[in-house]
C-alpha cells in the first residue's frame, strides 16, 4: 500500500508531493495527460505563494528571466485598476511565470525529493475503508487497466474532478452566462499602436455587445480575449471562431497575428461542501473555482503547503488529535473569502451600461486612498482570515477573518502574531526569517526568551532582531505562527507537534 496518491499533476499536486517529499514522504503523482502541457494557461503567480516559494528557497530559481518579480505596483480589481505606487510595504506580491514553466520547476522539484510522477493514469473509480482508499485507473502507457491502494488519496485533478464526486463531495455554485475565448497572438507588440486599433486601449475595451481584451505580457506575444453572452463552442476554438467573435463584440476584424494557442472558458464559482470525505482529501481547483482571476493558483497551492506537513505528520506518526481536521476549518474560510471577492470582481466587471460606468467611476475614487488599496492588497494576498491558536477541537468552518481563537477553549487572549504567516524578520547575524524555512519543519526562533524546546522535528534557532515582535516565535512548516512568546510554548507544541523528544 502506497502512502499517499495524488490525483493531478498540475501546479497545485506538484506542489503538493514537494512539501510532502520535503517532510520525508514519496508520494506518486498521477496525472491522466500522457505529456505535460505547452498551453499557457496561467501567466503568474500573486499573493502569498510567491512569499512560500520564498521560504523554500525556489524564488530565486522560479524567478530567472521572468519579465517581473516583487511587490505589485498595481493590479486590476475586475475592471477597476488599483495602483499601488507611493504605497511602502504593499503586502501583495507578484511573479510572472507561464504555467508550463511553472509545471515543470515543480516536477523536477519533485522528483528532486523522491515523489514518482506517473503520466497516461486516469481515475475510474474510487471506493475506500477504514484502512485506506483504492483507485482503478486506466493506464495508457500501458494499455491496460491498473488498481493502485494508498493510505491516502487528494484530488488536485481541477473543476471537474474524478476525486471529488465518487468520494460523494457537494460541489455547489453558479455557472457564469457569458464565454470567454482566450487567445495568445505571435505579433509585434507595437500592434497597440497600429490604426486599426484606433480607439481601443491596452486592457478590457466594452462594446454594447461584450468586452474585448488586448495586453502583452512577453514581447512578441499579443492576448487577447473576447467575453459575450453565450455557452462555449463545440470542440476546440479555431482562428475562424476568434474572429468571428471579433467582429461579433467589436464590429470590425483586428490585425491579431499568427495564433500560438486558443481557448476557451466559462468562469464558475463553486465550493467543495467539505475538504474531507475520510481519507480522500481535495485541493485547488477540485475544491473551489473563482470566477474572476488573480486567485485561484495562489489559494490553491498555499492549499497544498496547509495539507502538505499535516498530512505528512500523520503518516509519520507526529500528528496530535485533530490535525487532519485543520486541514478544512482553515482552507475552507480562505476559500470563501476568495470566493467573496471574485464574485465581487466579476459582478463589477459584468455590470453594463451606465449604472456600471459609475459604479467603476465612484470605485476608481475610492481606490485612490491608502486604506482601501491595502485593505484590497491583503485580500489578494492571502484572504485576511486568521488561524485558530489550536488544532483541536473544532466546532466551526475556521476563525473570522481578521481575528483569533485562544487554544482550546480559548479563554486566554493571544499576540496578534498568532494565526498569521510570519513576518520576514531580518535577523541580527544577516540571515532572514524565510531562510530557516527551507527544510519545511517546524522552527522555534528564540528571540531572547532562552527557550528549552528541544526535539527531533522542531529546528531551534537562537538569534536576535531589532524591534523583534516577541521573544518567541514557533513556526509551522507552512509559514503560520503556531505561538508566540515564551509563555504558553510547551503547550503550543505539543497541540501542534506532538512532542515526543524533549530533553525538558
């Protein structure tokens, strides 16, 4: 019996077999794509992952020859840009990288850590029993049929999950009315200045029968995207179809160039009515689908760094009661904010005439002031909700955003630290917080306390900083503050780490 079987092998999965590689866990990924994919799906990564690949040490590696990497200078909010310039610390961070690049980092990553990647693998069914969980796949490179048993299963296999639906998880939301045809043009980007495109502006364009998009992300390389009312075409989207849809929006053709890829989409925003079902598990798009963009990859694979270390804990023995459970009363919340505000997004983006124009108008106002645009930046970068301070018991979905629970039953109050990833503290010997981070264990950083926690699985680094926020931090593999301060730590570990080599 394996331990554990990924269903998927796109960012979120690979994600996903890195931080469980990273904890000493081989997991098999199985993707039912006989070959990775070339097609670009996604250009970037913005919010809290790129922090992540940060802590893991993979930013640098993932970053080479990207066209940006760092803090946003802005971002649109559906169709209301927001521009952070003159604006210190802006919390939201980008790194623009297309899909297949990033599918392939993580892949060697994975392999790099000992997960087995198995290609041409589609699920069938899936049953499971109180000792594990059993897949019948097809198995294409071989022509035959194959039945796989691990302890445990998590589908990273996207919106139409095979995972999701045997393991009987609800997948209730809405369907947007409207198409969205996607393309990536070869062209010379000075196209914007091209008469034929006189009127239109880089970025959405309306038109009384739809919205057209034209950027550039890479020089040589036009998008553009046509939304309208209407359900997807039948098979695979043609050069004659994205300039039919053109003219249908625009009135006029366009000088697009050479099509590299097309696409086509209908946004969804949908929520698994739970993350668990017993031992199968989901994650990313099999759990959640965000109707607007900006979100989806950084919700998903910061999914993948939550489930990763519990998971792997598990398996190895070091999980305390109720730490699986986290998995869903901390995920789900993040989801339904990001839910909250792509629907938000899209609302804003669909709504047409001039109510919608002023709508926009009043909201690029009221974007221009520092509060708003913050408040906006933290949503976008990690959702704004907070941790509880314990794994267990769970009697809700998670705490409120923007507040904490006490341990347990909580009645003590906790540092504002608490539940959040942490701050990046430059340290007094030049080191930074994210570089104790890079072998995915949990880490105790005495900042003066003298703290006697020692174990087998937690790191103990021993270090002072300016304007240090307390005398301890315990950090959780995943980047979360588990505790703060040197009073109540024994206790923070082992609710969270099950402490079982302490010498105190």
């Amino acid at each position: 019996m394996e331990d554990v079987l990924i269903v998927g092998a796109g960012p979120v999965g690979l994600m996903l077999a890195c931080e469980l590689g990273l904890a000493g866990v081989r997991p098999i990924v199985l993707e039912k794509r006989p070959e990775p994919s070339e097609l670009p799906r996604a250009n970037g990564l913005g919010g809290q992952i790129v922090e992540l690949l940060d802590h893991r040490g993979l930013l640098e590696r993932f970053s080479e020859g990207s066209p940006f990497a760092g803090r946003a200078p802005g971002f649109p909010f559906g169709s209301v840009p927001l521009r952070f310039a003159g604006i210190e610390d802006v919390p939201l961070r980008l790194l623009m990288i297309q899909q297949p690049r990033l599918e392939r980092l993580l892949a060697e990553r994975a392999v790099e850590l000992g997960a087995e990647i198995r290609r041409g693998c589609q699920v069938l069914s899936l049953t499971q029993d109180a000792e594990g969980v059993t897949l019948d796949l097809v198995d294409r490179p071989h022509g035959s049929g194959r039945r796989v048993r691990a302890r445990y299963v998590v589908g990273c296999d996207g919106g139409r999950s095979l995972v999701r639906k045997p393991a009987g998880i609800g997948f209730p939301g809405t369907t947007d009315p409207e198409v969205l045809r996607l393309g990536h043009f070869a062209a010379d980007v000075s196209v914007f200045e091209s008469p034929q495109l006189d009127g239109l502006e880089p970025g959405w364009n309306r038109t009384p029968h739809g919205r057209l998009l034209l950027t550039s992300l890479q020089h040589g390389v036009l998008i553009a995207g046509v939304r309208e009312k209407g359900g997807p075409p039948d098979g695979p989207v043609t050069p004659e179809d994205f300039g039919a849809a053109v003219r249908r929006v625009l009135g006029r053709d366009l000088p697009l160039g050479e099509p590299v890829w097309l696409s086509s989409t209908v946004s969804q925003a949908r929520l698994a009515d739970r993350y668990r079902a017993g031992r199968v598990f989901l994650a990313g798009d099999a759990a959640h689908l965000f109707p607007a963009g900006g979100s989806a990859l950084n919700v998903g694979m910061t999914d993948a760094a939550n489930l990763g270390w519990k998971l792997a804990a598990t398996l190895l023995g070091r999980a305390p009661e109720g730490l699986l459970d986290t998995y869903e009363s901390e995920r789900r919340p993040v989801a339904e904010r990001a839910l909250m505000q792509t629907r938000a997004q899209s609302a804003l983006d669909r709504l047409e005439g001039e109510d919608g124009a002023a709508l926009r108008e009043l909201l690029t106002e009221v974007f221009a002031f520092e509060q708003p645009l913050r408040h906006l930046a933290g949503l976008l970068h990690d959702s704004g909700v907070r941790y509880d301070a314990a794994p267990a018991p769970h009697t809700g979905s998670g705490s409120d955003p923007g507040s904490g629970s006490g341990r347990g039953s909580g009645a003590e109050a906790v540092h504002p630290l608490v539940g959040r990833f942490a701050p990046d503290l430059a340290l007094a010997d030049g080191r930074r917080l994210a570089e104790l981070m890079r072998a995915g264990r949990p880490v105790l950083l005495d900042l003066g306390c003298g703290a006697v926690l020692d174990d087998d699985w937690i790191d103990v680094v021993r270090a002072r900083a300016d304007d240090a926020p307390t005398d301890a931090l315990l950090i959780r593999p995943d980047g979360y503050v588990a505790w703060a301060g040197a009073d109540g730590l024994r206790q923070a570990a082992e609710e969270w780490f099950k402490l079982t080599a302490s010498r105190a």
